[in-house]
C-alpha cells in the first residue's frame, strides 16, 4: 500500500485511454447512433406522408366514381329523352303522311267520279239525241212511233 | 499451535495483499521479495501487478469497443453492438442529465471511467488465490512453497485495491477540474470562487480578513473532491477483497468449515456484483458532477 510511481502511470495511461475511446470509438457509434436515428425518423415520417397520400387517393378514387356515376345517369336521361323526341317525331311524320295521302285519296275518287257523271250525262245526251232523232223519222206512222218510243224505253 | 495458525493466517493475508513491486532494491533494479523490501523502495517504484492488469483490462475495454465502433452501422444493431450501444446510451444519458456544460470529452471519459473500472472492480471476482498461485508456478515455485505460504511471488490482480490505481486516476480528474475552472472561468474567476465565497461582506477590512478564511474552506472542499473519490472507491474494493481473503482462509479449517466458506463465498460474490457496479457508477456519475460545477460560470 505505498504510493508509488504507480499512480503517476495510471494517472498517464487514464489519459490515453480517455483519448482513444473519444478518437476510436465514441464518436464512431454516437455517429451511427444519430443517423440510425435520423433514418428511424425519416422512416416513420415516410409512412405517415404514404398513409396520408392513400386517404387522398381514396378521397379522390371515391369522388371520380361519384362523378362518372352521376355522368352517366345524365347520359342515359339524355338519351331516353332523345328516344322519346324521336317517337313522337316518327308518330307525327305517320300522321301528317296518312292524312295527306287519305287527302289525295278522296280527291282522286271525287274526279273519277266527276268523270263517270260526265261520261254517263255524254251518254244521256247522245241517247236523247238518238231518240229524238229516231221519233222525228218515224212521226208519220205511229204505230212506228209506239213502237220506236217503245224501243227508246226498252234500251235506257 | 494457536499462535502459529495465528501467524501463518497473518502471512496469507500479508502475502494477499503485496504488490508486485519493481524497483531498486540492494542489489540494484529488480522485484521487492518482501511487504517490507517494496515499502524500502520508496517512491521511485512500480506496482507491475497493479499498472499491469489496469492497463491490461483498459486493452480489453478498448478492444471490445473499438472493435464495436468499427462494426457500428445505421442499421438494425446485432449482438455485441447492441450491448455497446445500451453502454453508450446509458453513459451518454448520465452525462446529458448531470453535466449542462458543452464538453465533448465528457462523455468519453465517463464511458472509459465506467467500463474500466467495472473491469477492475470485475477481477475482485476471480478466486483470490488462482492467479497468484498461476504466477507464482510460471515464476518457477515449487507447489510445496506455494502450498506452505513461503511464495515471494506476489500478485495482486485487482487493481482498484491499489490506492495507487484509484488515486491516480482520481488527481487526473483533479487536474481536469483546475483546466477548466480556469479555462471556463478565467485566472480571476476560479480564485474568486475560491476566496470570495461562502463568506463575504462590503466591507473591504471586512472582506479581506474572510479572504483567508474562505480560501481555506475553500481548498479543503477542493482537495477533498479527488481523494474522496479515489479513496471510496479503493476503500470498497480493498475491504471487499479482505472479505473474500477471510472467506479463502476458512478453505483450510476442514471439510465444514470448508463447505460454510464456500457458502460464503457464493453469497458475498453475488452481493459483490451490486458494489462493482455501484462502485464503478459512483466514481463515473461525481467525475461528471466534479467536471460540471468547474463549469459552471457565477
């Protein structure tokens, strides 16, 4: 228990040490220790940044369906209503068309019968004119004329 | 009879507890053979065992951990990285909440403090008799001299029971505390600190008759700081050592006392586990304390 040179080498190699572990290995594992941590905190920043980009996504996906569903029940009204629009249009064309051609119909049976009445009064006319033609001949017999009158008659 | 077992027990404690001292003996450099021949030596000495296995234990320390700094990567830690970084940590998270200055050496020292003093505290844990008996057969003794306590072999392999060891790493601490009194504080303001305070007054005849009396109040708080911390630590490891020296005798007083010795030993190793620990904690956690108020700016 004499104190000795003893204390000055451990006083020295105290020293050396103190200086080795701050070069060699203090500062080479706080330094992987920090970054490891910046990287932990960047990680979990990450997955935050990720989880919130995919609410977004989702937000967003859900509003385009909304908006293509509400599109297309616009598209299919638009197109019933066209349908319908065209129908009618079909159903009016028919009509007006019917009643023209049911038009032109009477009309052409009212000139086919104008021209039977004129042919059939023609006809009268040449059959008077024959008759009287026939009862001015025959006016000196009349047993001639009976019988021509009676001829005229027969034939009318 | 009694007084013989008497002496041979005194000689084994003796034996236990001299250094392997290097010095000048009469025939001129060599090993002291006796207690007695290395208190002749004097102060131009060196405890080999001591300086050896302190400085033998600061390898391993630096080893283990310079081979872990090496390996130290950002990624996920494995094994013995893990057991370095959880030393690291838990060092750096003393300095961080003791010490409020801006040192970068600080945190280093701790970690060298802690582990290496844990390693020597560690060697109190090694039978007390296996390396002495180790050294003293390469030494060349014969069993029967080791066997009778005759040895002048001399091994004392835990250094923390050197006062030497624990002192002079405490006088280091104490040079750091003046470098940065006066590096922090200026010439002036670390001989205020210690000439102006507790006591002051106004009163410049006042004032200049408390000036002796607070430095003297003053160095004592000073000088106290190293050796409080040199000698708590030597003084626990020295009287833990005695413990398992008494506890070794009792191997030679027959199958009975043997066993009960055993016994003893078991539970005195397991509480000393705790003092190691506890020793080693203590000396790093009032180096950082020491270091911080020679920091600290009134």
């Amino acid at each position: 228990m004499n104190i000795n040179l003893t204390l000055f080498g451990q006083l020295i190699s105290f020293l050396f040490f103190i200086w080795f572990c701050k070069k060699f290995v203090w500062t080479a594992i706080i330094h992987s220790m920090e970054e490891r941590q910046k990287k932990i905190a960047d990680g979990l920043d990450a997955a935050d940044r990720a989880f919130r980009d995919l609410e977004l996504a989702q937000e967003k996906a859900t509003e385009r369906l909304k908006d293509a569903k509400q599109e297309a029940a616009a598209i299919i009204e638009q197109a019933n209503k066209r349908a319908n629009q065209i129908v009618d249009e079909a159903k009016e064309q028919a009509k007006t068309e019917g009643d023209r051609l049911k038009v032109a119909a009477q009309a052409e049976i009212e000139q086919e019968m104008n021209r039977a009445k004129e042919e059939l009064r023609e006809s009268v006319a040449t059959l008077a004119l024959a008759g009287a033609e026939k009862i001015l001949k025959a006016n000196i017999d009349e047993s001639t004329n009976r019988a021509l009158v009676d001829d005229l008659a027969a034939q009318l | 009879m009694a007084g013989e077992t008497q002496e041979a027990g005194t000689g084994y404690i003796q034996h236990h507890l001299t250094n392997l001292t290097y010095g000048q003996t009469e025939h001129g450099w060599g090993f002291a053979h006796s207690a007695q021949e290395a208190a002749e030596m004097g102060f131009m000495s060196v405890n080999v065992d001591s300086l050896g296995w302190s400085i033998a234990l600061a390898v391993v320390f630096s080893f283990l951990f310079r081979l872990g700094a090496k390996r130290a990567t950002s990624g996920v830690p494995t094994g013995m990285q893990n057991f370095i970084e959880m030393m690291v940590e838990f060092v750096d998270g003393t300095v961080k909440d003791s010490f409020h200055g801006r040192n970068p050496w600080i945190a280093p020292m701790a970690l060298t403090i802690f582990v290496w003093v844990f390693f020597m505290n560690l060697m109190d844990l090694v039978p007390v008799d296996v390396l002495p008996v180790i050294a003293a057969l390469i030494n060349g003794e014969s069993w029967e001299v080791i066997s009778s306590g005759r040895s002048h072999t001399y091994m004392k392999v835990v250094p923390s029971t050197d006062p030497n060891i624990t002192l002079g790493m405490a006088l280091a601490i104490f040079g750091m505390i003046i470098y940065y009194s006066i590096k922090v504080k200026g010439i002036g303001g670390f001989v205020g600190e210690l000439t102006l305070q507790p006591f002051s007054a106004k009163n410049p005849i006042v004032q200049a008759i408390f000036i002796p009396i607070n430095l003297a109040l003053e160095l004592v708080g000073l000088l106290a700081k190293p050796f409080s911390l040199g000698l708590r630590l030597f003084g626990n490891m020295y009287a833990g050592e005695m413990i398992f020296i008494l506890i070794a005798m009792m191997y030679g007083g027959g199958l009975l006392l043997g066993a009960f010795g055993g016994v003893l030993q078991l539970g005195w190793a397991i509480f000393h586990i705790l003092i190691i620990t506890l020793q080693a904690f203590i000396f790093m956690v009032l180096t950082i304390v020491y270091l911080s108020m020679a920091h600290e700016d009134h």
